[in-house]
C-alpha cells in the first residue's frame, strides 16, 4: 500500500511537472487597434488579428460626420490607410469584423504644413519592452491560454509609464528603442508592447526608433512588421526616417551600428540621412532622436563615435534637441558651454534601472540626473518649446525651456540654411 501510495505520488508530480513544460508553440500575436503616421491629410489605423479575418474602417469627422469607410481582406496584419483628411482636426474611428465591433480610437491630423504658431504636444520614452516572469511559460499548457488570451499581468513599471503618457493626450509618441526585450520577437510584443500601451495607441500616433534589443533577431524585421512608419530616400527602408508636426522637425536615426561590425562614419547610410536632412529641413524646431547616446553618466558611457561625428553636426546645423535611450535612467547635459546643444537620455520607460556614475569627467556637462522609471512631456507654441521629464508616480525630475537661435547665430544659420532662419525670423 505504502509503495503504491508512493507510485501515484510520483505520477500525480510528473504529470503537474508536464504542465510546466514549454511544448507548444508561442500564441499568437494580438492587439487592439493602433494608429500609425498621421500625416495633416491621412493617417493609418493598424490591427493584428489572432486569426484571418475581414476588417471594416469607419472614420468619422469633428461633427460626426462619415469621412472614410474603407475594407480590408481576409488577413491577421491590418493596415488601414485614411486619405483626404483635413489638416488640425480631431476624428473618431471604428474598427469592426463580420461579428461586430472589435474596437474604436480617435486621433488628431498634423497642422496645415508651415503652420508655425500651430500648438503642439509629443512624448517620448526608451527601453520600456520588460517582460512579466510568465512570457517565459506561455509555451506550457498551463499557462498557454492565460497567455493567449491577455489574462496575465504586464510589468507593472512598462504599464504606468505606458497610462501616464495615455493621460497626457499627446498629438504623438517617440518611443526611443528597445520596444521589446530580449531580443524583439513577435511572441514578446503583446506582455512587451501592445498591452502596456494600448491606451496611448489607440489614439496617439507612435514614431519607433529602432534599439540594439529590437535588432537582435532577423534584424529587426519584427519593428518593420508591426509599425508602419514613413521611409527615407537614401536607404529606402524605414529604419531611419523624418516627419514633420507645425513647427517641429523630427529627424530619426538608425545608429545601430555595433551589432554588425560598423562604425558610425561621414560615409555611413545614417549620416549621410542626416545631413541631407539637416540641410533641407526649414521648421524652426528640429530635434534629432537615435536610441544611442552621444553622452552617459551611467552605464554605457560616453559613445565617442557620435561625439566625436554627430554632436559637431548638431550644434554646427543648431539642432534644438537630441534624444535617446540605451542607458535606463535620466540624463540631461546642456544647454551649456560645454555642450551647447542639450542631450536627453530617456531610457526609463521600464526594464531595470542603471545606476548614475560619480565620475565628475563623466558627468561633465550634464543639468539634470535621475535614476528612475520616467517618461517625457514635451508642448511647443510658436517660439516656446518646455520639456518636463516625470516619474511614474507623477513627481516632476526636470524642466527645463529650449530657445530658437538668436542674433549672430541666427546669422550663421542663415548662411547654412536660409529658409529655415527666414521662418525662425517670422515667429
């Protein structure tokens, strides 16, 4: 008796131990709706479903009136384009299969091209994709529908960074790379991504810089498949890419040059991106974003490619801003005499926090340090341009006012780039 007692112990343990096994295949990828590029004329409303199905776009205008009706075939991978839209106006959408409504959202077209004075708002965070304990078991048969069916949390520093910004309404989203960790697989974006922040998607617009993290597998493929941003004519890709908000000018940069044995040089694609740019751009406010740094006080330093070829272009064009993520924490140097245009690093956005260095060479130049989860709130009007930096639990770490240039360097802008000094001058 003792021996059999003992046997079905033994098989009762074995069996519960099976249910712990990773022996299915991951679940699909499924998200609510989410809004892609709005442009002052058009926007795309994107879904992924679980299964093949029809989808059906209704976008009503300010006054509810019907604008747009648009279907779509039978698929999982949904990317609904809206055209003729008129410039600075709100609209609502609905997105609904042959069984009903499956979700709705609203967002809000960019201002009328040139539109200097046109309000606007942004906000941008790095390095959020951290992954719940249980995104390592949703291939076990315990754990598979639970995964599957989006009954588990998410990490809960990914999910407040991703509500505060939803409770901020921004007009768009920089999200400043690594999206999702470890290696951005698709069977990570739904605990990684698409569920922390599905409330700020489904209305604001999320421009994707592309991280280390979101290149080491397929080479980042998985970024390019689930967002759909603008391209570029010198790559003709979308890993580095421009658009335009009123007075504002974002220019982002694929700097991932260390997984692939390069080096960020004059000739290299990016720069070269960068430069066409740079020349070209005429919106008084420009702000330059990669995922890498080009200064840390934490723990991925000082990246002396980018100090020693990018920051001499920045300050040389007179770019406002730079942003990036990489190290997980706060960071600000300038505006100052030691760095003249100022670098945000904004990678707090969820995974495990780095810490700050003491080193004084290291720190040199920098206004503001914060070892926290934190994102960033950005308002432009005319020639007022403030950026606030906020924990999770909303407590202000910095603030601080960028300004347009002025007198002898308005002049030498003028030289480089007269079009955009003429509409500095206009405001």
């Amino acid at each position: 008796m003792k021996r059999k007692r003992w046997l079905r112990r033994l098989l009762w343990a074995t069996g519960f131990g099976c249910l712990w096994i990773n022996a299915l295949d991951d679940p699909p990828l499924w998200t609510g709706a989410y809004v892609q590029d709005v442009t002052h004329v058009a926007a795309t409303v994107a879904m992924i479903t679980a299964a093949p199905e029809e989808l059906h776009l209704t976008v009503l205008g300010p006054g509810g009136e019907e604008v747009a009706s648009i279907h779509d075939s039978l698929r999982r991978r949904h990317a609904l384009r809206v055209t003729e839209l008129a410039p600075g106006l709100s609209y609502t959408y609905t997105l609904q299969s042959p069984d009903g409504i499956l979700d709705r959202g609203s967002f809000r077209t960019a201002p009328e091209p040139g539109d200097d004075q046109a309000p606007l708002k942004f906000a941008f965070a790095g390095d959020s994709g951290d992954q719940p304990w249980w995104a390592w078991l949703q291939k076990t048969p315990i754990l598979h529908l639970p995964s599957r069916y989006h009954w588990l949390p998410t990490k809960w520093a990914v999910t407040a960074v991703g509500s505060a910004m939803a409770a901020y309404e921004p007009d768009f989203v920089l999200h400043l790379g690594d999206v999702v960790y470890p290696m951005g697989l698709h069977a990570h974006y739904s605990s990684g991504f698409f569920r922390p922040f599905g409330d700020l998607i489904r209305h604001a617009p999320m421009y994707v810089v592309v991280g280390n993290h979101d290149v080491m597998n397929a080479a980042g493929q998985q970024v390019f498949a689930n967002f759909h941003l603008p391209s570029n004519d010198v790559t003709g890709d979308e890993r580095s890419y421009s658009f335009a908000r009123g007075p504002v000018r974002i220019i982002v940069l694929d700097c991932n040059t260390g997984l692939v044995s390069d080096h960020y040089k004059a000739d290299h694609p990016t720069h070269v991106f960068l430069l066409a740019e740079l020349r070209t751009a005429t919106e008084p406010w420009i702000v330059v974003a990669s995922h890498y740094p080009v200064r840390s006080a934490s723990k991925q330093g000082n990246n002396w490619e980018l100090v020693r070829l990018l920051e001499p272009e920045l300050a040389k064009a007179q770019v406002s801003l730079y942003l990036s993520g990489h190290d997980h924490c706060y960071q600000r140097f300038g505006p100052n005499a030691a760095v003249p245009v100022p670098l945000v690093v904004s990678g707090g956005g969820g995974k495990r926090l780095y810490d700050i260095t003491d080193n004084p060479r290291a720190r040199k130049g920098a206004e503001s340090l914060h070892k926290a989860f934190h994102w960033c709130a950005a308002e432009v009007a005319g020639k007022t341009f403030r950026v606030v930096a906020r924990d999770v639990a909303g407590n202000e770490l910095d603030a601080f006012e960028l300004a347009l240039p002025a007198g002898a360097k308005l002049d030498r802008l003028r030289a480089l780039n007269p079009r955009r000094a003429a509409r500095i001058e206009a405001l």
